[in-house]
C-alpha cells in the first residue's frame, strides 16, 4: 500500500512559492475545486498500464489537486470491481471490458462508469517453449530466417488438434471474462480458424464447442503457470509476456497492437453513486491522470524514469530490464529477435486518454459474438450502453480545466467529436470496424454468434 495521508513538503513548498507563480506572465490560474473528498483509495493489478497512477501520485499531480491518495495493489480483476462496488475502494485501474460487463449483467451486475482511459495497446500471446517449437515449422520466414510477423493462428491450429488428437486439451489463460484479453486472444485464435469456445447463461466456462480451453489466471501468476504446465499459453499485459523471455518458460508470439492496432486497454473506474455524491473529486482525479499520461509521453527519458519506478515492490516489482522492454519501445519475441515496437505502451498520443463509445461498443461486439450477451440487440442498445458507462463529458469537463490552467495544449483533446472514431480497418485480419454499425460488423465474422442465434445447451440456435 502506498499513501501519503498528510501535507507534504512538495505541497509546502508550493504555497510558499505561490506568491512568485501567481506573478508569472502567461500563466493561467484557475479557482480550485471544491472537493467533496480528499482522502482517496485507489485499486491496481501489478501490471505495468497502473503507471499513470503511479506517476500521479510521485510526481504530485494528486496533490496539485488537493488529494491525498492511497494506491493499494489489488489480489485479482474480481477483487478489483468487487471492492469498488463495496466502496473499500473509491476508484481504481479495471479492465476496460469490466465496466461494461457490470453494467450488462456478465458476471456482476453493477452500475460502474469510466471517464478516462488509462492507455492504448500492451498486450501478447505468450506460449511455452514447447509449443513454438511445434509451430515453428508452420510460420512463414523472410529472407533472413526470421519469422514474419505478425504470427497467425494458422501456425498454432496444428499444433492443437495434435494435442486433442493425444487426448490432451489445449490450455490458455486470460486475465478475466472480460478483458481485452480474452476478446484479443478469441479473436487471434478464430481467424486461424480454432474456435475458442461459446458462453451461455447456464455455462459461464466459455468453453462450449471450444477447440481451446480458456480459463482465468491472475496476471503476475502467468509464467509460473505456463512453466508448470497448466497452460501451454495465455494472453496478457506486461511486463508478464517478457518476464516469460527472462525466466526461458515462454515466448510472446504476437502483440495486441498486431491484432488490433491502437486498441483501448484499462480504464479508471468508478460506481455512478460515487462519481455523482463526488463530482469534482472525480473531475480532481481524471485532471491529475490526464497530466500523468501527458507526461509518460513526452519524451524517452520520463518512459525509462517510469520504468525504473514501477519496478519497485509497491507498485509492479518486475526487474526493471524486464519493464523497461516494452516502456521503451521494443519487444523480444525471441530471444535476440528484439523489434522496435514504439507503439506498445501509448499513454497520451492519440487522444489514448479519451473515453471513446465506439472503443466501448466494440468490446460489446465481442461480449455478443461469444455468447456473453445472449439476446441480439438493435444497434441503438450498443450505443446508448456505451453512453451509459463511458463519459466523455466528464473527460472534457477535467481537459477544460487543464487547458485553462495552461497545462494542456488545445490540440491534445479531440473537443469536437461525438464520442465515434472513424471505421477503421488496422486489424491483423483487414476487417473494417464501424462503431456505429455494430451488428453488421457482429454478422461478418466466421466463427461467433450473428443474428438472432444464441447458445442453448451445447448447441447455437437460431440465425
């Protein structure tokens, strides 16, 4: 647990200075916000996307606006939305799907909203050593010997129905039913035509007609399971795909940013109850992150600062040789076969801070093409559940401030949007995405739900 529960010297040494800042040409001053609640406890998982948070709260953005905060590592994502549920937490870093799935009932079913991303992309497929030797020799090579990237399911489909065929599942972990884990990883594995496996209401496995039998495991738990041999892959955050390099118990196969470039990852999530008996408090909070995410992107220097930081106990405790891979803008795939990736982690740059209902609606496309939504549903039911968890209005309510306080630049924020990114087609498959279209978009998919089918028993009814 970290906090810092007083005054501190940063904060002293800023009201003596305030008389020499307030006389500062250019700088503008905005009235500070009445706070409903300065004492504030924030959730996070081990993993290297919590560094906004941590970021804000060593750096003093927290404080710039008046909160005290306490940062407490969570066990697991349940715990997670559990303990903000119960007010044990009064916000914390969640899997974007997490709100979502609350507010349709997968799982929990709870009223949490998001007013801010915490980052794009970060993600990989990891499988055991084992298994890339078996794929090995179905991966296309280039002119060098090396893999051509990125690495397709096509290569791992053999390999899977060599396992059934001995009698022996095939067995991958993901962080949570809802995470962009599971969908990335579902999504991967479906265009090299494995089928991953249906929910139902009466089967919450995700297993139903599954060539590959996905279950859940907690995060910083992944390598140790795969070298053990309870999963032969899984799907996760950093720094926990190139600890699998470092500890030689796995190899990363492809990245989330090759699956679905720019894609939306954690949230900060609040309970609507909360952020409505709280309100500036909550504007307090997204003002101190979107300062956070502005400064992991400013420049090399403060990515490697941050990496050093977050490898400490308290907060990820990975070496920081290990963080610092994907922080700074390269992958190892295999060892030696290290690639500029410098888009892995984006905290700020493309409007990445912005809570988006169309990132929203796709993660809703995916809860129904699995089975996690049950019933179709007209396009307009997608757009008004993402309008009821993601708020924008209250991202740019907090980016007004900044800007009026000159900590921001104009151009940073997108003002004008309606909520809606343009259709885009930057997906391994080519498959073009039109938030706006979600059914359409549901329906063009090979293998999942389309139409009016659902899961019934063991078998997919309807059309």
């Amino acid at each position: 647990m970290i906090s810092k529960p007083g005054v501190s010297r940063r904060a002293v040494l800023k009201v003596l200075a305030a008389g020499s800042i307030a006389a500062s040409a250019g700088v503008a001053h905005a009235k500070p916000l009445k706070l409903e609640k300065e004492q504030i406890k924030i959730g996070f998982i081990k993993l290297t996307d919590m560094v906004p948070l941590a970021v804000a709260y060593e750096k003093g953005f927290f404080e710039d606006e008046g909160l005290y905060v306490t940062l407490e590592p969570q066990a697991n994502w349940k715990v997670v939305l559990d303990r903000v549920i119960t007010g044990e937490l009064d916000a914390s870093h969640m899997l974007a799907g997490q709100p979502l799935g609350a507010s349709v009932g997968i799982g929990t079913k709870a009223d949490i909203i998001t007013a801010f991303s915490m980052d794009l992309n970060g993600n990989a497929v990891t499988v055991s050593n084992a298994v890339w030797q078996q794929m090995l020799p179905n991966v296309p090579k280039d002119a060098q010997g090396k893999p051509v990237r990125p690495v397709k399911a096509n290569a791992l489909k053999p390999v899977i129905e060599q396992s059934r065929a001995a009698g022996k599942p095939f067995r991958m972990g993901v962080v949570f039913p809802v995470s962009t884990h599971n969908y990335e990883l579902r999504y991967w594995l479906a265009l090299g035509g494995v089928h991953p496996g249906f929910y139902s209401p009466s089967d919450v496995t995700g297993q139903i007609k599954a060539d590959v039998l996905i279950s859940v495991t907690p995060p910083p738990q992944m390598p140790a399971t795969l070298e053990a041999g309870t999963i032969n892959g899984y799907c996760v955050g950093e720094p926990w795909n190139q600890q699998a390099i470092f500890k030689k118990v796995g190899l990363p196969v492809v990245t989330d940013y090759e699956i679905w470039k720019n894609n939306p990852e954690k949230v900060l999530g609040v309970t609507r109850a909360w952020a409505e008996k709280n309100p500036n408090t909550h504007l307090a909070m997204v003002k101190a992150l979107i300062r956070a995410a502005q400064w992991l992107d400013a420049s090399p220097a403060n990515r490697k600062e941050a990496a050093a930081l977050i490898s400490q106990s308290q907060y990820v405790g990975a070496d920081v040789r290990v963080i610092s891979n994907s922080m700074t803008g390269t992958f190892e795939y295999v060892p030696g076969e290290k690639r500029a990736v410098p888009d892995f982690n984006v905290f700020y740059r493309y409007f990445a801070t912005f809570p988006y209902y169309s990132d929203a609606i796709w993660y809703l496309t995916q809860m129904r093409r699995w089975g996690q939504i049950p019933e179709a549903h007209p396009d307009s039911w997608y757009a008004e559940t993402a309008k009821k968890v993601y708020r924008p209005d209250i991202y740019l309510q907090a980016a007004k401030l900044l800007l009026d306080e000159g900590k921001i630049r104009r151009e940073d924020i997108p003002w004008g949007t309606d909520g809606f990114k343009a259709p885009t087609k930057e997906f391994i498959d080519g498959m073009e995405y039109d938030g706006r279209k979600p059914n359409a978009y549901i329906d063009a998919f090979g293998i999942g739900l389309k139409g009016q089918q659902k899961v019934e028993g063991a078998n997919v009814t309807g059309r």
